[in-house]
C-alpha cells in the first residue's frame, strides 16, 4: 500500500538531529521509531502519532486529529493527523513535539525472536 512520500519526508526532516532513528515498514506505511519504540508514521496521507495517553482526549479535539482504529479496536495514545490538522508548520511541529515529548515514558514493544 502506497504512503504519502511528501509526509514522511518532512517528518524525517524534523527528525534528523534525533539521535536513534529508525525507519520500519509497518501499518502499510512507514513508521519511525524513536530509541527503538514506536514514535510517528505515515499511512495513507495521515501522520500517526504515538502520544500520552493522558494527553489523548485533548489531541482528538484538535482540527484534523482522529483516534486510531485497527482492526476493529481503538488504540488509546495513538492518534491519526490528516492534511487540516497539520496545514501549517507550527501545527506539524505541535504534533512531532508530542510526540516526542512521550518517547521516553512510552513502553517498548516486546521483541520477536
């Protein structure tokens, strides 16, 4: 499935002085991955966004901002940001600094072996 290319890569761009990224192909998009945990990603046209939970109920009151819903379940801390929700680049930063802002206090996924 194809993802937006112009997104992921202003986002590499806003991520290019983080130390220990890393790029992953996941959700039929692109994912990265922030001190090896899931951080932001596209898919589709939307930005996805890992954030606080505590933070959640206030993110999806934004213009543009949707819970994400995958297979039939919505993921609480994940959120999905279309084009409105990130139109100017204070809003784009706003969301690349949330979620950043959570990365250190985000649990790790379980590695496969």
């Amino acid at each position: 499935m194809a993802y937006n290319q112009q997104l992921s890569n202003r986002i590499r761009e806003a991520l290019a002085d983080i130390n220990k990224v890393e790029e992953k192909a996941m959700f039929g998009g692109i994912c990265f991955m922030v001190n090896d945990k899931m951080c932001i990603g596209v898919v589709k046209d939307e930005m996805m966004c890992r954030i606080d939970p505590d933070k959640y109920d206030e993110a999806l009151e934004k213009q543009g901002c949707r819970a994400m819903d995958f297979n039939g379940k919505t993921m609480t801390g994940f959120v999905f940001v279309n084009e409105y929700g990130m139109k100017t680049k204070s809003d784009f930063n706003y969301w690349i600094n949330l979620c950043l802002a959570f990365n250190p206090k985000a649990k790790s996924s379980k590695r496969k072996k």
